[in-house]
C-alpha cells in the first residue's frame, strides 16, 4: 500500500523534521548525556505503559527467560543508540553529525531487499538519490569545519574521530532494530515496552554502579520531557506505523527531507543549541 497523498507527505516530512531535531535537542540542553539517555528511556516508558493495550501488558511482563532476554537485547540496543549517537553529536557540529547518523535510510532498504525481499517501487529511486544529495549539499557550505579536525591536539582528534566511529555505529545498530522488528522478533506494541524499560533498567543500573545521578534540575527536565514527549515518542510512533504501509525506498526521502529543515531550523534559532563547540570554530 503506497500512501502518495498530499497529506501523508506533509505529515511525514514535518515528523522527521522532528525527529531530526534531537541533534539539535542535546546541543540545547546543558545537562550530561547520561541523563538525555535516562529521560528518553522514562519518558517513552511512561507513554508506552498508558497506551498499551492490557493484554500486552501481561505479555511483556510474564516472568521469563524469553522475556529477560527480550529486555536485555532490546534495552541494550537501544540505550547503545541513544548513548553513541548523542556522544557523537555532543562532540560533533551538526554540520558533520546529521548527514553521517541520518544517512540510516540506504542501510534499512538494503536490509529491505537483500534480507526480506521487500519489493522497492524503482519510480522512488530517482527522488531518494536527489533527496540525499540535496541532504549532502546542504551541509557542505561548512564542512570546512571539518578539515579542522587535523588541526586539533592529539587527543581532542582521537575523541572527534571516535564520535564519527560512534555515529557510524549507531546508524548500524537502527539497521539491527531494523531486522529484529522486521523478523518478527520483536512487534511495536511490546517493543516499544521492552526497549526503553529494559534500557532505563540498565542505565538504573549504571548509577548504582557507578554512585552516580541523573541531573535533576527541574529546567532541564522541563525541556526533556517535552521533547521527548511531544516530539519524540509522536515521531517515532508516526514512522514506524508509517513504515508498515510504505517501501522503504519512499518514506527514506522524508527522512532525508526533514534533515535539511530540521537542520537550517536549528541554525536559524540559536536557543535550540549551545554555542557551536570552539574546536570547530
């Protein structure tokens, strides 16, 4: 079923520009990334728990092996995500990050065909490739900045690099999701459960370990819960249900899209970010 109308096209191009705006969200937000990472976790919990039907509820909490392991793997992927693509963009300018982390969309459609022979309309190609070049063009204006990275002390270099490896890795491990959904292994209404409860149980146990805290400033707070809320867990829930009606190869081109708004809009108010990092300055 391709969903081609007007109005499908607007929803999702204004729901990756939100969702694309989390770059933007970890600049703004001076608060460490172990709580950006715990207040996504809570927050997606909370919402997941209200709104999930009763009978997935007991689903997701029957003690068992299969179920431990279904919140070990999935918590684990999904906080690994969260923790490597913040780090990246916490050291990195957008103009670097967004284009590396938000190019997933040709790992899920290879995924698509070779994996499960998902048949991807060849009409769409043409405007997914000029979508991503048009992403790519987008932030080569700045990508001088980069060229800096040469310039840095020894170890400030090692740590940007290590931003860009973490950015690559987190991309793949949105193509892992990506299969285990699409496997069967795990369904939207339990996953949704299962990944953040098992990844705020481990960042739980993470403080513990480590006699540490999340920040508990009330502004920050204020700002993650909305974002996190209103955008996050919206976002989130339009693409994945979105992605259960439409090739791979077309809702890509949003995805593309809504990272050039999302990046100018970022740029163009500078109380979405903190000051751009003097190592790139």
């Amino acid at each position: 079923m391709e969903l081609s109308s007007p109005l499908f096209e607007g929803l999702a191009t204004i729901n990756e520009v939100g969702f694309s705006l989390y770059p933007a969200l970890v600049k703004s937000v001076p608060t460490t990334l172990d709580t950006q990472v715990f207040a996504r976790h809570l927050v997606f919990v909370l919402i997941s728990l209200f709104i999930t039907p009763s009978n997935l509820l007991t689903e997701v909490f029957t003690p068992s092996l299969n179920n431990a392991f279904h919140y070990l793997l999935m918590g684990g992927i999904s906080t690994s995500i969260l923790k490597l693509s913040y780090f990246g963009f916490e050291e990195l300018p957008l103009d670097l990050s967004m284009p590396i982390y938000y190019s997933y969309p040709w790992l899920i459609i290879g995924f698509a065909i070779f994996a499960f022979e998902r048949t991807q309309p060849l009409k769409f190609l043409p405007y997914l490739i000029a979508s991503y070049i048009a992403m790519i063009l987008a932030f080569k204006p700045n990508m001088e900045k980069i060229k800096k990275l040469t310039d840095l002390p020894e170890e400030k270099r090692k740590t940007k690099y290590l931003a860009i490896a973490a950015l690559v890795a987190a991309t793949c491990l949105v193509g892992v999701m990506f299969i285990l959904y699409q496997s069967g292994f795990e369904t939207v209404g339990t996953g949704s459960i299962r990944n953040h409860l098992g990844g705020l149980l481990l960042m739980i146990g993470y403080f513990v370990y480590n006699k540490i805290s999340p920040d508990l400033d009330w502004t920050v707070w204020s700002k993650l819960l909305f974002f996190n809320g209103v955008i996050g867990y919206l976002s989130f829930m339009f693409r994945v249900n979105s992605m259960k009606f439409v090739p791979e190869i077309y809702y890509g081109i949003f995805v593309f899209i809504g990272t050039i708004i999302a990046y100018y809009i970022a740029k163009a108010y500078p109380h979405l970010q903190r000051k751009e990092s003097k190592d790139f300055s």
